[in-house]
C-alpha cells in the first residue's frame, strides 16, 4: 500500500538544547499494529527513532502521530540535563491515564535515560512495561511481545560492534528534502560535564559502503541534502576487511587504507553534486586542515561548522576535560577563516556556571565569542550528571542565579553577534536550498543558505528541494530575507 505521509507534530521540549524537538509522523502501510515514537535530545536520537520505526515495522507496526491510537508508546529519551529528563518524567505521568483507560497499551522508555536508569526506571514509573538503552534497539520487537504477554523487560546492554548499518530508517521527521545519516556511535571523549559516554558507550564507525548506499537512496528519492552525525565525527574511522584494526602485508608494512572523516566526506559529496552534505559535530581538538580543505574543494559540502566551545577560559577547559585550550580553539578556528575564508559559518555550544568557574574565566567566554564572532550558539548553564566524572571531582558550587545570570549574558552576546554576521550578508548573492513553508506567511518560503542560515523568499513557483539564487536584502539575528534572482 503506498505511505501516507499525513501531519507532524513539532513541539520544543528542552531549554535551548541542540536539537530540542519531538517528533512522529504517521505512516500507514497496512499494518495492523500502531506505534508511536516521540524524541527527546540530539539528532543522533531523531535518527535513532527512524531505525527504532523501522526495527518495528518488521514486526508489524506502523507509525502513527496521535498517541491515543497506539498499541506501543516509545519515548526515546535524553539524560544531558536534569531538565530534559524532568520533562520525560512528566511525558509518563500524562500517559498514566491513557493506561488507566486502556491496560492493553505497552509503553517504553528507549535511548539514553533508560540507558542511565536501568532496571530503576521500572521501580520509579510503575506505567512503564520496557526499557531500552540505545544500542539494544534489534531486541524490541521480542521485549514488547513479552510486555505482551504481561512480562516487564529491560534491555540496556552496551555493544562495541552495533551501527545498525544494514537497518534502512523510516524517514519520520522529514520534509522530503533532507535527512540524517548516523555515521558512528558513542563517545570515547569523557568530557567531565557529560554523561553521554555512559548512555551511549564506546566510539564506533560505521561501514562507508553503508553510508554511501544510504546516500544514494536518499538522492534516488529525491533528498538534496544529508547531515552525516556523530558526537564527534573528526574521529570517524574505518578500516577495510576489519574495522579499526591495522592489516599488515608480508613484509610487516601497514597497507590498511584507513578510511578517514575527510575520506567520508569526500566519498559521500561525490554521490551526486546536487547533494548537499553536511555534518555534526565536530570536535575542536580533531578537527583536520585535510577536512578543511575536502571543504574548500567540494562545492557541494556546506560551508558550515558546528565546533563547540564549551568555555573560553583554558582552566576550566582543563577542568572539563575538554583536551584543548583557548590558543589551540582560537588557532582552529583562525585555519577555517584562512582555508574556507569569512562566509563559512560557524557555531558553538557554551556552558555557564561549570564547577568553580570564577567571573574573570566567564568574561573569558564572552571574550572568545566576541574574538570568534560565531553566528549561533546553544548555550546552557551547567547541570550536574551523576556518574560523570566531574559529579565525582568537583562541587557544583557556582549558585544557580549567577549561572542563570552568566547564561543571559552570553546570550544577550550571542544575539548581536548573529546579528552582525548575519548584516555581512546583506546585498550578497547566495544559493539556497528551499526546504518548505515559511511560518510567517504564506507567500513565503523557508530556505537554507551554505552556512546554515534560515533564508526567507518569496514563494512565487518554487517547491521543497529547489535550489535558487537570491540577493539578501534584510535581515534580523536568526533569519536573512532575500530576493530571487532568474
Ligand atoms: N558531542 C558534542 C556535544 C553533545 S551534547 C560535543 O562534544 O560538542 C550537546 C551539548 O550539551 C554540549 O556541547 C554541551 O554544551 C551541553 N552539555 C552537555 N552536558 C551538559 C551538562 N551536564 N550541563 C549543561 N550542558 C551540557
Ligand atoms: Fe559529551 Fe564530550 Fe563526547 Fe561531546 S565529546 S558527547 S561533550 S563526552
Ligand atoms: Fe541526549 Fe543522549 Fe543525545 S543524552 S543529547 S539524547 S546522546
């Protein structure tokens, strides 16, 4: 039966988080069985939820966007900050009534709170019958017959090997125009503040055959673009025949051709130069002049960068264990403006208030931005995360309203220095991808320039996945407004 692609329902769930939104979709295929899926947390969980709908397609289920016509509730969740785990919480407890009315209904918590919480989560929220960490997702299907059949079930093992490399997603958040492409998973990093190295386990990359066959169906389909993911992509590695590990020859020489982040990028942008490629997140301290320049060479990769930041000052750098400091930032930083030039945008993530960060080191952070001039920030002030090595080390002893206050401050920052970039781009003309309704009118549509920036144009006859030059003629901090040309 051919898919229905009916509403989707997009609501902001965290304070300013990365990627802050819920999402489900409906897709009808004429299973008997419904499932809802709602996302909390990063891009890497929406991607996740797309492999988690399609594990259950498998088994008879299909996607729907109203939860009161669910057999299965999945809430794949986030555990960054206390905040975005306060909000699952309160997610379940409206569900309780839902159960009431209908004990047949199996809910699940999946992704990185049940992967913290374990075995816990079902002593604290009677209502829920699964729990799933996220590389145990092939499991489902057996845990919710089980939960059935009336049996709980918790499945948080953590695996070295699992990419779900051979699971097509189920597009569920898309606009048809772009998609994300898992291209690793976990984090080896151990950032202090961080609690994803334990939610999400050991680094691991993906095959590139995968990911370029992936790519290729996306273009076959009709995506213009793809943000290939990773916690920190600059570390994406691969080697042939066994992953990761070194081939010798007869005489004992190395001749395993290690597939490199740069390698990746170039392999992904060569699938069509229609398709853009972009990618997320990359990590001050491994990011390579070799992917600066695999940039510069291909018109087709976004002259975009997401390289957060965390602080401005090395001492608190040192204490989050960030392994870079603000020279060696400031020099990456200093080698994108000097290979990919002014227009490659540039964003950061911030945290105010970390443990003992004094108001000369939270000056520090406001200065960097100013030295940077990034064009957007998330920024958050400072969430203890129990297990993480900094709960372990260091006091939380920086009061909430100074974090809270510092936080403004550098968002108060951050606002005029998008503001400033975003004037540079005034009278020039810029390519844009055209990726759907405008929310402010109708006439208008919603586009997306090289450097990531929201562009707004007049619709005319355009349509979703249009590319079309226009001049910017305006613009406020977040948004460009522009003209078309031919
Ligand atoms: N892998 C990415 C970050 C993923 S988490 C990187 O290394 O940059 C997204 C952002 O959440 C982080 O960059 C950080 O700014 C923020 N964050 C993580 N843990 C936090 C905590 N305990 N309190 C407040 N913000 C946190
Ligand atoms: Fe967390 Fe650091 Fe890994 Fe990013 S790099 S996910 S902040 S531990
Ligand atoms: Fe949250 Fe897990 Fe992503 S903690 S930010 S959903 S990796």
């Amino acid at each position: 039966m051919e898919n229905l692609i009916k509403d989707i329902a997009i609501i902001p769930v965290d304070d300013t988080a990365a990627c802050d939104f819920k999402v489900t979709q409906e897709e009808n295929t004429g299973k008997s069985k419904k499932l809802y899926i709602e996302s909390y947390g990063c891009q890497m969980n929406f991607s996740d939820s797309e492999i988690v709908a399609s594990i259950m397609k498998e088994s008879g289920f299909d996607t729907t966007s109203s939860f009161e016509n669910a057999d299965v509730i999945f809430l794949n969740t986030c555990s960054i900050r206390d905040k975005a785990e306060q909000t699952v919480r309160k997610r379940l407890q409206q569900f309780n009534q839902l159960k009431a009315s209908n004990p047949e209904l199996t809910i699940g918590v999946l992704g990185c709170m049940a992967e913290r919480l374990k075995e816990k989560l079902l002593e604290e929220e009677q209502l829920v019958d699964v729990v799933v960490g996220p590389d145990a997702y092939r499991d489902l299907p057996n845990l919710v017959q089980r939960a059935e059949d009336g049996i709980k079930g918790v499945n948080t093992f953590l695996s070295r090997e699992e990419t779900y490399a051979d699971i097509a997603p189920v597009r569920l958040n898309s606009n048809g125009v772009s998609a994300f492409i898992s291209i690793m998973r976990g984090c080896d990093n151990m950032c202090s503040f961080c609690v994803v190295p334990f939610t999400r386990g050991r680094e691991r990359s993906r095959d590139p055959h995968s990911i370029i066959a992936e790519a290729r169906t996306l273009v076959e389909k009709g995506y213009k673009e793809v943000t290939l993911l990773g916690q920190n992509v600059d570390s994406y590695k691969w080697s042939p025949e066994e992953n990761n590990k070194a081939r010798l020859n007869k005489k004992g020489e190395d001749i395993t051709q290690l597939i490199t982040f740069a390698k990746l990028l170039e392999m992904v942008a060569l699938v069509s130069p229609h398709l853009r490629v972009r990618f997320s997140t990359s990590h001050p301290k491994d990011i390579t002049d070799e992917v600066l320049y695999t940039m510069k060479r291909y018109p087709n990769i976004c002259k975009y960068i997401h390289l957060p930041v965390q602080s401005g000052n090395s001492r608190v750098l040192d204490l989050m264990n960030r392994t870079y400091d603000r020279e060696w930032y400031l020099e990456r930083v200093q080698k994108i403006r000097e290979i990919l030039g002014d227009e490659c945008g540039i964003s950061s993530d911030m945290i105010t208030g970390f443990c003992s960060e004094t108001e000369e080191e939270h000056h520090d952070t406001l200065s960097l931005m100013d030295q940077v001039c990034f064009d957007f920030s998330y920024m958050f002030y400072y969430s203890e995360r129990p297990g993480t090595l900094a709960a372990k080390k260091y006091p939380d002893d920086v009061p909430l309203e100074i974090k809270k206050r510092r936080l403004q401050e550098i968002i108060e920052k951050q606002h005029l220095l998008s503001m400033k970039r975003n004037q540079l781009d005034i009278g020039k003309v810029q390519e844009i991808l055209i990726e759907g309704p405008s929310k402010r009118s109708e006439v208008q549509l919603k586009g997306r320039n090289s450097a990531n920036k929201v562009v707004i144009v007049p619709k005319e006859d355009l349509k979703p996945g249009d590319y079309v030059n226009v001049r910017i003629l305006d613009c406020s901090s977040a948004t460009l407004f522009g003209e078309l040309l031919n």
